[in-house]
C-alpha cells in the first residue's frame, strides 16, 4: 500500500499523477486538514504532525510514503527518514525545467513562506538556476481557496493576480507551482497570465508527474511492485472530510 498525505487536498494533484502510473496499486491518502494551511507553521509543529501522520499511515499497513506537500518536505522528511524504516518521496520546486525551458532567462516560483524559507528549496535554487534569474513569490490565499472548493471566479482571479502579477512584471515566462494545491489554480493561473501579458507565452510547471516516475523508480528497486491489494484508495482526514471526497470523485 503506498501512503500519501498533505496538509489538505492539495496532495491529491500528486496522486492523480501516480495514479496514472500506477492504476493497480492500493492508496492511502490522509489530508490532515484540520491543521491546514502548513505554510505558516513552525518546523516543530510541522514535524510533530509529520511523525503522528507517518504512524497512522504505517498502522494502516503503508509500505513506502509521499509526502505531497512541499513545506512538510521541507521541514520534515529529513526527521522522518531518520525516525522510520520506511522509504519516503517528497517534493521539490521545478526549479530544473523550469529553467531549462524559459526564453526570457526568468522562472517564477509560486510557493508557501515554509517553502521559500527552506534550505531545501534554497539548494535546489542555486544548484539548477546556473544562467537564468530565478524569483519567488508566495501564493497569498492560494491555499485556502482550494480547500475552501474555489478555484476559479472573481475571487480566485484577484487572489491569484495579486501574487502572479509581480512574477510576470520581472520578465517571467516559466511559472513554476511549489506547493501542490496550486495545480488546482492552474487554468486560473494561466488565464490571468494570457490576460497580463498576451505578448509573452507563459508556461505553467506541476512537478507531481516528475514526482510520480520518481515514486515508481523507488518501488522498483525496492521491490515494492505490485504494491498491495489494489486498486482502491482510503481517504482519511483531521477534519471535515467532505472536499476531499467531492474532489477525490472529480479528478480520479
């Protein structure tokens, strides 16, 4: 059984990408929305919630587990490799495509506070922005808008523009989504950014497909495929799990 979990909805945008590799396999996906947003939480806080997820996901019978969410990657999965016998995925900032595809030399990173603070993301920067300028903004309020079910109208339009605007305004044409409810923003996104700046194609930059090979490649080599008795996927939360469940129905 593969585990998954996030802050919310946001990690099913990685299991619908897994799902397409995998479509055999057994999910577990725990959305521990009662605790939602992470972006502004303290490492401590987030590790704790990290570990007790991890140890609910092992009880359930998880064999290797994803951690779909970029700011409990980032200030977890170190810990959490230490802490458990088990192999864990998580997820990084396209930073790499994202520079290798831009024409204008500029990748905007879309990303939560816990994110762009990380040294994680601060690594990955430096290690792939060789020749290009990288800038970041955080998605104020990109967040709640998906796990409130709202990503498209008025509001999500203001609430995106307002953080993709200034990315746009110095110069970039590659936008990449470090934090995975944002792909759920993703035609709102690109609609905004045909409307800013209809001169310039602009290219928006998931990374849960990378994520998913990566997953697959792991379980390969570990000899974890087939993995459980599949198919099928539990979903669990902290909280009001009812978005989870309408939106789990829509995307698989």
């Amino acid at each position: 059984m593969i585990g998954i979990f996030d802050s919310g909805v946001g990690g099913l945008s990685v299991l619908r990408e897994i799902r397409k590799l995998l479509p055999e396999e057994k999910y577990i996906y725990y959305s521990d929305n009662a605790h939602c947003p992470y972006g502004e939480k303290s490492q401590e806080y987030i590790i704790d919630r990290a570990r007790e997820i991890t140890r609910f996901l092992l009880s359930q019978g998880a064999e290797i587990i994803v951690v779909a969410c970029n700011t409990a990657t980032a200030a977890a999965i170190a810990t959490l490799r230490k802490e458990f016998d088990v192999s864990f995925i998580g997820m990084e900032p396209a930073v790499k495509p994202g520079a290798a595809i831009t024409k204008t030399g500029v990748v905007g990173v879309l990303a939560t506070a816990g994110t762009l603070n990380a040294d994680k993301y601060h690594m990955t920067r430096e290690k792939y922005s060789e020749g290009v300028r990288v800038v970041e903004h955080i998605g104020q309020g990109f967040v709640e808008l998906v796990e409130s079910g709202e990503t498209s109208g008025s509001r999500a339009e203001q609430v995106v523009e307002a953080s993709l605007k200034p990315l746009l305004d110095q110069g970039a044409d590659t936008i990449v989504l470090g934090c995975t409810h944002y792909p759920f923003l993703s035609d709102t996104i690109s609609r905004i950014a045909s409307r800013l700046v209809p001169e310039r194609k602009v290219t928006v930059i998931d990374p849960a497909p990378a994520v998913a090979r990566h997953l697959a490649d792991v379980m390969r080599q570990e000899g974890l495929l087939p993995c459980g008795d599949g198919p099928g996927t539990d979903l669990y939360s902290s909280g009001d799990g009812s978005l989870l469940n309408k939106l789990y129905k829509k995307i698989i």
